[in-house]
C-alpha cells in the first residue's frame, strides 16, 4: 500500500515550455516526416518557411520526467512500466515562440492485482503563459508489470468502444525510420529502453522497441493523409491504447473508420499483423 499512497501523493510542479521553430521541426522528423524531402505537405512541418506544428505534438509539451521522479519516491521498478493509453484534445492550436505552462497530476492509482500490475493515470493541462488561455488537455495512463497485490482499490475499467463492422473506410501504411527512436527522444522522452540495448534486454525486448508516443504520432499522420487531404489543422483530438511494441522499422498499418467528425481507428505492425494501437478515436474540427 506504500507504494500506492506514494503514487497518490506525487505532486508536480508547473512546468514551462516554449515551442521553437527547430522543435516542431524535429519533432516531426521523430514521427517521420520527411521521409520525401520534396513532397511540399511533408516539407511544411519540417522547413521553417510557413511552418505549422502537427497536432499530435500537443503530447510532448511540458512533460515532466514522471518516469524518473515516479520511480525516485515509490519504489517502482521502472524497466517494468509500459504506457498504456494517451489522449489529447487541443482547445486552440499549438502556437510558436510563445511561453506554455502545464499542470501536471495524478488523477488516480489502482492496483490490478497481484499477477497484473498497478496502474496510474495523470492530466496536464496546458495553457499559454502569458494569457492564461488553455491550449489543451493530456491525459494518459502508465502500469508497472509488478508490485500489484497489495490491496489498493482496482478502479473500474475503460468501457471499450465498439467498431463497425464493415471493412475500413481507409487504410494508410508508414514505414519507421531505423533511427525513429533516436530522434523522437529528443522531443522530451529520454527513457534509455527506447534506445539502449541492456536496457530494452532487461525488459523482456531482444532490441529497443519504439515509443509509443511515436507510434500515437504515425497514426495520427495517418489520419491526416487519409481524411485531411494533409491538412493537419482539422485534428483537434485523439486517443488510443498501446497494445504491443513497435520495432525500428517496421511499418505501421492504420485502420481508419470515418463518421463525419469522428474517427475510429486501429493500427498494427503490417510485418507481423500484431495491432499496435487499439481503442483508437479521433474528431476533426
């Protein structure tokens, strides 16, 4: 239970962020933009000329190193932990130069059960400095494979959403850079799994597997390509489950069923047919 009470106790605190030009740049390359150097709907979130940021970005802002300051105080064995769901929605569009804060906490802690694991979930709310006004809300959740069984509540579980029936309405496939991880980290997320072989070997993984932040991002492009004409401004929220790693270059495959403004979507690994993302929703402005 100590452990748990830990968790519930973490506090964060506010964490300023601004987003240059060279970062929307960058983080775009981590989610493979780029990958045609002269196709103009990739060139636009990779050159500083008419620069737009792409909406998914939305979840490195004001990231607090939670993995390392988790495991400081609790205990938990973070070569264990996996990130099980993301989600952000965008009030305003992620602006450029300009001082962003977030808050960020833990919104619950539950224990799965002795063979499960404990689970987290946290929000950071993200607002710009200078006006207050809010840019948009992250939520997400994190579980580590043990240390559960202890007698915390269990929470209830995520209803799931049901999909239609029908084949997909579109499909896109986008192959991972070699490199991803590599890249992607220097968007905020420096956890050593992603990229260090004894790391990843510790954890169960023959090689660093990619982050599933940027697996988030991949779907998302697909979306874009598929429903937006590549017109990333329309995507305003998305969530999804990490259901299995993703390795270095290997392709994703997402699955896409389109509802007027909302978007259901899955996401597999075309190599091995494993799915990837699960539970995948969207809505488009």
């Amino acid at each position: 239970m100590d452990t748990l009470r830990r968790l519930e106790a973490t506090r964060y605190p506010l964490v300023e962020q601004q987003v240059l030009p060279r970062d929307a740049m960058l983080y775009a390359l981590g989610i493979g933009f780029g990958e045609n150097p002269i196709d103009p709907n990739q060139l636009k979130f990779v050159y500083e000329k008419d620069l737009r940021v792409f909406p998914t970005m939305a979840i490195t802002l004001c990231y607090p190193g939670a993995a390392a300051r988790t495991a400081a105080h609790t205990g938990l064995d973070m070569r264990k932990a996996l990130h099980v769901f993301q989600s952000f929605e965008l009030v305003a569009p992620i602006p450029l130069n300009r001082a962003l804060i977030g808050e960020n906490k833990i919104t619950g802690v539950f224990d799965k059960g002795a063979d499960r694991c404990i689970l987290w979930t946290y929000e950071n709310h993200i607002r710009d400095g200078a006006s207050g006004q809010s840019i948009c809300v992250l939520n997400g959740a994190s579980m580590c494979l043990i240390g559960g069984g202890v007698g915390g509540p269990r929470g209830e579980s995520r209803p799931r959403r049901k999909f239609p029936s029908r084949a997909p309405d579109a499909m896109r496939k986008i192959k991972t850079l070699p490199q991803a991880a590599l890249i992607y980290r220097l968007s905020g997320d420096y956890n050593p799994f992603h990229v260090d072989p004894e790391m990843a070997e510790q954890g169960g993984f023959k090689h660093p597997i990619l982050h599933g932040r940027c697996t988030f991002g991949i779907a998302g492009r697909a979306i874009v390509q598929a429903l937006c004409a590549d017109d990333a401004l329309p995507l305003s929220k998305m969530e999804a489950r990490f259901s299995s790693p993703v390795f270095l270059g290997e392709t994703i495959r997402t699955e896409i069923w389109s509802e007027g403004r909302q978007v259901q979507f899955r996401s597999y690994v075309s190599e091995r047919d494993v799915m990837v993302l699960d539970q995948g929703y969207a809505e488009l402005r």
